[in-house]
C-alpha cells in the first residue's frame, strides 16, 4: 500500500496554484512605498486581486522553486527510464547541484533575482561567487558574506517545491530546502529555508493549520530568532485570536525592520507569515489576504504561505476569483525561453513524480502516462483530468467562447454566433512584450509549438442550437497576426468524437503565438450557433523546422526576438542579428529537449576570433559550439563549465566576408560544416539534448543572418 495519500498530485497542484496566486496578490503592493498603513488606508480590506493583470509577468519567488529544482527532476527524468533502483542514479542534493543550476538558468544581470549589487542583493552576491569559483554552501556563507547578506529573505521564498516532493516527511524537506537554500543564504536564512518547507510537507498530513505550524516550528534550533519570532506570534495569537491586525502591530513595534538590518530581513517576515497562517482562520483566500495586507514583503510571503495553504486546503479551497486568472500559466524569466512558459498541471505531475520516486514507491499508471506523452519541454500534452485544469486554454471573445473545466474536460462554451462570426480557443505557445502590463524580471520566450511540428486537438460537441457549426484548426502568425487556416471546414455532428490534426506551417520566418480551433457559424441567415466543444485532450509533438527571419524580428524584454541571451550587447542590424560583446557571449533558441538538430546561419565576422553556432545547449554551462576560432582556423568545443577543444582545422576565414556556416549533432556524431563543406567531425556522447544558438568565445562582433534550424 502506498504511503502516499490519493490526493497527493492534486494537493500538489493546489500548493502550487496557492503559491502563484499569493504572488499576484502581493505584487502590486511589494514596493517599499506600500507600508501596512498605506496599504490599509487605500485598500482597506482585501479581498480580491489589486490588478487586472492580463498575463501576470515574471516573479523572482515563482523563478527560484521552478528553476532551482531541476537538478532532482533531471534525475527523476533519468530513472523515468531506468530501473526504480538503478544505484547509479541517486537522489540526493548537495548545494553544489542547486549552485550549478544558478549558472546554468541564470542570465547574468537580468531575470530570475534581484540583481541588487554585490553585497547588497544576497543572490546577485551568491551569483558572483560562484561564477568566480567559490563553491556553494560557501558561496552563500556567512563566512563569506557576512550575517547581514546571509539572512535576508530568499532563503524561504525559493524553496517551496522541497516541501512538495516529501509529503508528510517535514525532517526531509527541511533537510533538502536547507541544503538548496545554502547556495546564497545562512543563519537564519537556512532556518527560514526549514521551516517554510518542513510546514509544507506537513501540511499533506495535518489535520489543521496550528499543527502545520508546530511541525514546521520543530524543524529549527531553539534560541534562534526565527524561533523566537515564530514562538511570539503564537503566543500572541492564543492570547488575542480575533485580531490580526493587532498582532501585525505587535510585529511592527517588536519585530520590525527598524531591528533587522538589511533591505528584506527574513525574520520580521517570517512573522508575517505565521500570523496569516494562524489568522486565517482555516481559510485559503483570508491567508494569502491578510499577508497582502501585512505589508514588507508582499509577493513573498503571500506565496509562501499560499503554498502551504494549498496543500493544506485542497483545490475546493481556492475561490474562483482568484485561481481563474492564474489559468494554470505562469511565466519566468530564466536562460531557456521555451522553460519560461509552464503549464502548472504539467509542473505540478513533475514534481509528484519526484515525490513518488524519493518515497521509493512505482508511479502510478495515468501520472506515469501523462508524463510519458509530454512534459512541457519537448511535447505538450493537456488531458484536463486534474481538477478544474484547463492547461493555459483561452478564449479570444469571453462574451461568445467561455472556457471551463467540468468533469475531466475542457468545455468551450459558444453562445448565439450569426452566420460567418467566429470565436477561437486557443492556447499561447509564445509571447510578446505587448502581452503584459509591466516588465516585472524581465521574462524572454522561444516558441513552445515550432513549424513543422504535429497538433492534435480531440473534441465533441453538444448542440444547443442551430445546423451549421463549421471547425477549424488554426495558428497565429505573432508578427502579421493573421489567423493561418490549417484544415479543412469540419462540421461536426453532435455526441460524435472528433480528432482535429494538422501540421504547423512554416510561417515564412516567423511563428505561431495560438494554436488552437476557430469555430464559425454557417447556419442561415437569422440563426445562431450555440452549444459547448468538450475537449479531451490537445497535444502538441514532433520534430519542428523553421526558419528564423531576423528581419522580422524585434528587441522586447532586453532580448531580441525569439532568443534569449547571455552576455554581450545584442541588436538587430542590416534585418540581421548583431552581437558585440568584450567578453564570452552567447544566444540561445528553440526547445529545450531537442536532441539530434541542425543550425545553420549566415554569419559575417567584422571583428575579433570567435564566431560561433551552438547546439544542444542545456544552459550557460553545457552545450556544442563550433565556428571560426582565431585567425585562419576553425574548431569545436565541448562546453561543460569549460571549454574542452574536440576538433581544429585551418580555414583561411576574414572578416567582412559572408559565410553560411552549419552545426549538426546527430546521436554522439558532431559535425560543422562552411558554406556546404565539411570541416570539422568529433564524436562526443556528453550531451543528447539542449537549445541551439550563436555566440563568441572572447571579445567579437559579428551579424548573423537569417537561422536555420532543423529538428532530425
């Protein structure tokens, strides 16, 4: 029997809704200009969203759970397709694992974190630290940095998915929590680290909130301050249980940044977050509420405590006001644009699946199956079955198409459309700058659906009224935003199941920001078309091959369009992609997970040694690059925290002079080729899957034209 509870995936999901609509809550007032009394004076008591956010724009304390979990889910990834006791494949995590994901997700400067300044951000200290060769934990000791960096506020605010992989088991997801937690913070960092993460473990098994709070309580030392701060807000709770606002007050004169040195302490906020925890009466949405109106640091700890409330609560407990906006979507601002755009179902059977495998118990059959048919990397697979999902699916007119989620399926309701009106539902693969309200971190997209690759999108339809409802499948060009017609009219008959398919088009250079149904009435003149599309699944797979036209592109977020950069300056020039850079530089395109690929480009070198493609890049850190490397030769590199050379050949190359250059990596065999000659061949097996991209191994300026790129 499994130790697990029936519920575990969908506690899961609930812990992550809960923590991204704490983050939306608490954005709009985090900044230091929102004090509590502010906050009271001109909101008084929140009870919904402060902003009608079209797409929530990305957040440092969604970016750190999501990205610095991935060494664990890697290794999950791995025994998915081996035996569950490989002894080869532990899984542990050291702080140099959680460190080296830093390096790998981070763009330097930009995104992810707060990049406040060395000795003034903890993480942008904790960032250099490492890239200069300080080693985690000492990268984020105090040792190393001194009390006051080590104990501020990131080290609760990035560890709630530890929590979520060890249910019940708070000791274990204090230790782990601590341990990734330790790359950029100590002291009371790691003691914030604990007791957020121990509180969501126990939140699978309690029974009420004051015990989530003494189990996470017990995961740290007696006669710390986080203790004691914890300790005082209980206290004061059991003396005073129907007056929150009485208890911030107490914080506010005893607790109060005024005593905690630094720009964000960690302890007046850990205080903040019991007391929503224990005033929030057994109440999602009056938890996540009264830490908004605590004031400090809003965003964080509404969704740290929105986490632990989740699972706690269940998904019944999310009121509708506040989880319909999130429409399981998030967005980050990490290296890999493609990772930047998360489905939260898909996320949330990741991490379960991490939390069978540490429990050392099979996966069950539909999470094992969901997995398998796609994880939001390299294919997309939205079935609809956990509870209230709808996978990021909208409508393009809420007052004809209304989406929701009922019994499993994803149900498009129509309403009253008159001959040749049409309404669609749609997902966005991509996203442009216009599609936000702020440029909270700074989030960079590559297309998550890519020419050439398959959609399939299985339907039914319940008829309400008229005889004529004509379907289609469709994509969005994002540059002409025209609707790209991809089948033919289908006119569905009622109660009959449906599989829609077709093929991405190439979009001459561009690509699709929705793909999805158009739905049109045909019925004659006067009638309407009303009823509801069930949708049982939409999947989105296949090997992709596009163009990208540099010409059409735009400079939006900082990054130019669809790429995402580390290092150097980066523009488009002459309809091409210029980098100049004084030092390493890089660009990075296309999914993820792709393995066997080919980029081609035409690249003219104007200055410096190094011009180079890039393949199967799974970050900063690892990846293929080859290209010209000094005068007069060229070579190919493994890059894994440094350059090992595999292959060099002469190539009388000059600057000025326009060359199409191409890498391909096929199995272990890698191969660059100028102008359709084969140059240089090496086999390395380091690497089956990763990004592709450009850049420079030292100070150069080059314009690349138009890409190339091939999925094999």
């Amino acid at each position: 029997m499994s130790t697990l509870s029936s519920d575990y995936l969908e506690r899961v999901y609930a812990g992550l809704l809960g923590k991204m609509i704490g983050i939306r809550l608490g954005a709009p007032v985090e900044p230091a200009i929102w004090t509590y009394e502010r906050i009271r004076e001109v909101y008084g008591d929140i009870t919904s969203y402060l902003k009608p956010y079209r797409n929530f724009a990305a957040d440092d304390d969604a970016n750190g759970p999501i990205y610095f979990i991935r060494p664990l889910l890697e290794k999950v990834e791995l025994l998915r397709h081996a035996d569950i006791g490989n002894p080869s494949i532990s899984l542990s995590i050291t702080p140099g694992e959680v460190g080296r994901a830093w390096l790998e997700y981070a763009r330097e400067g930009v995104g992810m974190f707060w990049w406040g300044g060395y000795g003034r951000s903890t993480e942008h200290t904790a960032y250099l630290n490492l890239k200069h060769g300080v080693p985690a934990p000492e990268s984020g000791s105090i040792a190393r940095n001194g009390k006051i960096s080590a104990e501020q506020i990131g080290g609760q605010i990035f560890i709630d998915t530890w929590g979520l992989v060890w249910p019940g088991k708070p000791e274990r997801a204090a230790e782990y929590a601590a341990a990734a937690a330790s790359v950029s913070h100590d002291g009371e960092g790691l003691n914030g680290a604990r007791f957020i993460a121990g509180c969501i473990a126990a939140a699978f098994s309690a029974l009420d909130v004051d015990t989530v709070v003494r189990m996470g309580r017990s995961q740290i030392p007696d006669g710390s301050a986080y203790a004691s701060v914890v300790d005082a807000v209980v206290d004061f709770h059991r003396r005073q249980p129907d007056n929150w606002r009485a208890c911030m007050e107490f914080l506010i004169a005893e607790w109060g940044y005024d005593r905690w040195p630094g720009l964000c302490h960690i302890i007046p906020n850990a205080g903040v977050c019991v007391l929503a925890l224990l005033y929030g009466r057994g109440s999602f949405a009056r938890t996540v509420e009264i830490a908004t109106m605590c004031g400090w640091d809003t965003d964080c700890n509404a969704g740290n405590v929105g986490c632990i409330a989740g699972v706690l609560y269940g998904l019944d407990a999310l009121p509708a006001h506040y989880r319909t906006p999130i429409n399981d979507s998030v967005v980050l601002s990490g290296l890999p644009g493609t990772l930047n755009i998360l489905d939260v179902p898909t996320f949330a059977r990741r991490i379960a699946e991490a939390g069978y495998r540490l429990a050392m118990e099979p996966v069950p059959a539909d999470l094992a199956h969901a997995l398998e048919r796609g994880d939001g990397e390299g294919a997309l697979w939205f079935d609809f079955k956990l509870p209230g999902s709808t996978h990021g699916m909208r409508s393009s007119d809420p007052v004809r198409g209304t989406v929701r989620h009922r019994n499993g399926t994803l149900e498009f309701q129509f309403e009253r459309l008159l001959r040749e009106e049409s309404v669609k539902l749609f997902y966005k693969p991509f996203y442009r700058r216009d599609d936000f309200d702020d440029e909270r971190y700074s989030p960079v997209f590559s297309p998550l659906a890519r020419p050439g690759q398959h959609v399939e999108i299985e339907f039914s339809l319940e008829r309400w009224e008229g005889q004529s409802l004509g379907v289609e499948g469709y994509v969005r060009d994002t540059w002409s935003r025209a609707d790209i017609i991809t089948t033919p009219t289908l006119f569905p008959a009622e109660g009959e199941t449906y599989q829609l398919s077709f093929a991405i088009p190439s979009l001459d250079g561009s690509f699709p920001d929705e793909i999805g149904l158009k739905i049109t009435g045909f019925s004659g003149k006067g009638k309407r078309e009303s009823g509801i599309l069930r949708i049982t699944h939409v999947a989105v797979g296949g090997k992709a091959s596009y163009t990208i036209d540099m010409s059409r592109q735009a400079v939006e977020f900082g990054c130019v369009t669809p790429f995402s950069h580390d290092g150097g300056c980066w523009s488009i020039e002459e309809g091409r992609l210029q980098l100049m850079t004084p030092v390493q530089a890089a660009s990075y395109t296309g999914g993820y997970r792709v393995g066997n690929q080919r980029i081609t480009a035409m690249v003219r070198p104007l200055a410096g040694d190094s011009h180079c493609l890039i393949v199967r890049a799974q970050g900063a850190m690892k990846g293929y690059w080859a290209g010209f490397d000094g005068p007069g030769k060229v070579a190919l590199y493994r890059h894994d925290q440094g350059f090992t050379l595999l292959a060099q050949a002469s190539f009388p190359w000059t600057a000025g002079t326009d060359y199409a250059l191409s890498l391909q990596a096929s199995g272990s065999q890698l191969e660059f080729s100028v102008d359709g000659q084969v140059l240089l061949r090496a086999e390395d097996a380091s690497f089956s899957y990763g990004m592709a991209g450009c850049g420079a191994l030292c100070a150069a300026r080059a314009l690349y034209g138009s890409f190339k790129v091939e999925e094999l």
